[in-house]
C-alpha cells in the first residue's frame, strides 16, 4: 500500500506539471508534424518515380527489311511497351549513333544481318545495344532488349530439348503474364512516408527523454531535503524508489499511447499490422531508458549533472541512429547498432512495411538483451549506492 500510494502521489504530481504536459505530449505531435511535412521528400516514400518513354533507334541490317523481322516487329507492338518504348526505323549505324550524340535517341539497337533466320535455325538470339547519354534510360532500354532476348533463348532451348510441341505448353503457361511490369521494391508493396519516420523516431526519443523524468523525480526529494523526511517514517527506501519508478513508467506509457493514437488519427500515420509487438517494443524502449537514467542517478552528484548526460546520450543516440536526418545506411548500420534506438527503430519500420516477424525476431532479441543487461546494472547500483538523503 505505502509503494502504490507514493506511485499515486508520483502520477499526480507528473500530471499536474504544465510543463510536463507540454514537453511529453504536445512537443512530440509538433515535432512529428514539422519533420514529416518539411521533409517529405528527403526521407520516407517519395512517390512512384516517372518513367519517360525512351526513343530507341533501331537500325536493321538483316537485309530482310524491317517489317520481315516478324520477332522484334511483334515485339516492339507489345501493348505494355508503348509506354516505355517508343521505337523509331533508322537507316543506318551511323545515323543512329548522330542521334545519340545530339540526344534525339537514348538507346540504340541494331538487328544482325539474318537475325530471325538464325533464331530459327536454332542458334544463339544476339542483338547490338549502343548506350546514350542518360543512365536511366541505358537502364530501361536494356532491360527491356536483355528480357526479349533471354525469352527467345530461352524458347529455343525449350524446342531443342523437350522438342517444337512442348512450345505449345509453353506459350499457354505465359500467355496470360504481362511482357513487362512495373513494381515496387518494397516488401509487399508498402512504403512507409516521412510522417511515418518521423514518428517512430520522435516516439523513441522521447521515450529516451523520459529517462529526464526519473532523473528529476530522484533528484527533486534530494535537492528540496524532503528525502530526509520520508526516511524518518516508517518507508522503506526501495518502497520510496519503486513508487517512483512506477509512477514515472505509467507516465511513459500513456505518453507512448498518446503519441501513436493522436499520430494515427491526426496525421494518418500507419503503425503496421503487429500492435502486441509494437507495445512490447515501447515496453522495452521505456524499460531501457529508465534504467539506463537509474544508473546515471546513481552515480551523479547533481541532478544538473544527470539530466546532461541523459540528454546527451539521448540526443546523440537519436543522431547515430539516423533519427534525425537521413544518414548513409551503411554508416547507420554499422555504427548505429550500439544504440538503443537502432534496434527499436528499425523493427518498427519494418512493422510499417508488413515484414514477417522472422524478420523482427533479432531486433527483439537484441532490445530484450540490451534491458536485462541495464537492468541488472540498475539494481547492482542501487544496491551499492541506495536512494537516500
């Protein structure tokens, strides 16, 4: 009873601290909504990219004329090409290659001399590709020549093999496939947006920032020699300790509650399809941040002195975790990984893309691990160093 009445009396003072209010609640909704709407297209999904169509010159030399070359002509008729393609009969290599360098082509292929004689006589498909100037369009271009030519070699290894009838069964199994399709390269097709970041990396920050309040809450009875008071009842002194800590953690998690619900409603943020591993993430951020502010307090004089290096820590951390400004992945991923928020972080990102949860497991893990560890080191240092006056 004396640890849930001085957990109370730890609620009520939190909640009726303006500043509080502001700092736990109201700053992070800002924050989210600054960075997500000024930086919508530096971080996040910034939209599908547009592809122009590229002007391909096509220069035939099989001596045969453009309309005999029944494969490619058919080829480039394809339906889904028209708006990646845009093919144009060139007479020669040489104008083709004037083209190029004046920019009216981007891409330039040239058809050998008997090419569809010799992809029915069984022999290798080969075409010439001269590349242009602009890489996405050597990019598309090739990609789309390299499938054609890939699909005829793989018709004729088919006949040479299984024999011309299994063509047939070939052709009914592809005949209902697009020739080419435009994807994401997202898992499962989601992306998450800036809005959606930010989020996640303003939530971890402050869940970190709550780390503040612990140190306040130890300092407070410290600094105002109320602390001398208290032990002079009939308290215990981890009774006092764990009253606190308990009153600043359900703190935390309605500030974790707040943030993901108000993001949700407000400003549409998609949190993924894994709520329970979404809270037993938070759970852990929150658990992490106080013990790490526990040992702090333990072994700091002041509570100035405190409260600096936990916002020292938290900030840095938020930084080379990449939670602030984009950073270089691999730079992220290499020197990220020694901090708390990385781990949190990048599973709840993946949350946002519908990942499987095999995916999510070692962030899991490692999160469990890195609080056991801080917890074990917290109550070493209250052991050895107490809360008292």
């Amino acid at each position: 009873m004396k640890t849930w009445t001085i957990m109370i009396y730890e609620l009520r003072r939190l909640f009726s601290s303006r500043s509080m209010i502001l700092n736990m609640f109201l700053l992070p909704l800002l924050l989210i909504f600054l960075l997500g709407a000024s930086l919508s297209n530096v971080v996040g999904d910034k939209g599908a990219s547009q592809i122009d169509p590229v002007r391909v010159g096509v220069v035939n030399l099989s001596g045969e004329g453009y309309e005999s070359s029944v494969m490619m002509d058919s080829f480039l008729k394809t339906t889904e090409l028209k708006d990646i393609i845009t093919p144009v009969m060139v007479n020669s290599r040489e104008a083709a290659e004037s083209g190029l360098r004046t920019g009216k082509y981007g891409y330039a292929v040239i058809v050998p001399l008997g090419f569809d004689s010799k992809v029915q006589s069984g022999e290798t498909a080969q075409l010439e590709f001269i590349l242009g100037k602009k890489r996405t369009d050597n990019m598309v271009a090739g990609t789309v020549f390299d499938n054609f030519l890939n699909n005829l070699n793989y018709k004729q290894s088919v006949a040479m093999t299984l024999g011309p009838a299994a063509l047939n069964v070939t052709a009914l199994s592809t005949s209902n496939q697009p020739s080419v399709k435009l994807g994401e390269l997202s898992e499962g097709g989601y992306s998450y947006t800036s809005s959606q970041f930010y989020a996640v990396s303003m939530m971890l920050m402050f869940l970190l920032y709550s780390g503040l309040t612990v140190t306040t809450s130890l300092f407070n009875e410290k600094e105002n020699h109320t602390l001398f008071r208290i032990n002079s009842m009939p308290v215990k002194g981890s009774q006092l300790f764990i009253g606190k800590m308990l009153g600043v953690g359900i703190v935390s998690i309605v500030q974790c509650a707040a943030i993901i619900i108000l993001t949700n409603v407000l400003f549409g943020v998609n949190w993924g399809n894994r709520p329970g591993l979404l809270l037993l993430f938070c759970l852990l951020m929150i658990v992490a941040s106080m013990t790490l502010s526990i040992v702090i307090s333990m072994f700091s004089k002041t509570g100035a002195s405190a409260r600096s290096v936990v916002t020292v820590l938290t900030v840095s951390m938020t930084f080379i975790s990449g939670g602030m400004a984009p950073l270089p992945e691999s730079w992220v991923n290499s020197v990220g990984i020694f901090t708390i928020n990385h781990w949190a972080m990048q599973a709840i990102l993946k949350m946002m893309l519908h990942a499987d949860v095999s995916q999510i497991m070692p962030n899991l893990g490692v999160l469990s691990l890195i609080c056991l560890v801080l917890f074990s080191a917290a109550a070493i240092s209250y052991r050895k160093v107490g809360y008292h006056g």
